[in-house]
C-alpha cells in the first residue's frame, strides 16, 4: 500500500494541474469572473433589481475571492484573457 502512495499523489498533483490550466479555455469562465469584476469597479455583487447590474450567481460570495488575481489587470478584456 505505500509502494503505491507516489502514483496516487503524482496522478493527484498531474489531474490538479491540469484542471489549473485547463480553466482559462473554458466557456463559462468570464461568467465567473464578472462578479469579482463588478464587485472591484464599485458594484454590490448581490443588487436589487433596477439598482446596478443583476448577476446570475450560483456561488457564494468567498468563492468569487479565487478570481481576484485576474481582476488586477488593465481592463475586463485582459483580465477575461489572463483566465
């Protein structure tokens, strides 16, 4: 059982790693990002209908934090891009 514990972590580390850089390439990645967006230019990320931009958020708010690197890029352009 332990002369197998280093291909259990190396296909964990290698399906992790892949999951990291497959991210940018998915659909509904700048859907994810539009929250931290819009919460980093001033906007609640839960407004009131006819007070702001209304999100479709399936998460909740601390899983919006994941995306914040991105958002410290020029514009919502290169931060969708950087993803």
């Amino acid at each position: 059982m332990v002369a197998g514990l280093p291909f259990v972590l190396l296909a964990t580390i290698q399906s992790s790693l892949y999951q990291i850089l497959i991210t940018p390439h998915l659909y509904w990645s700048g859907a994810r990002l539009a929250p931290m967006i819009a919460l980093t230019n001033g906007y609640k990320i839960y407004q009131l209908v006819g007070q702001g931009p209304l999100l479709d958020t399936f998460y909740g708010p601390i899983s919006y934090l994941v995306y914040l690197p991105a958002t410290l890029t020029s514009s919502v352009t290169a931060s969708i891009i950087s993803l």
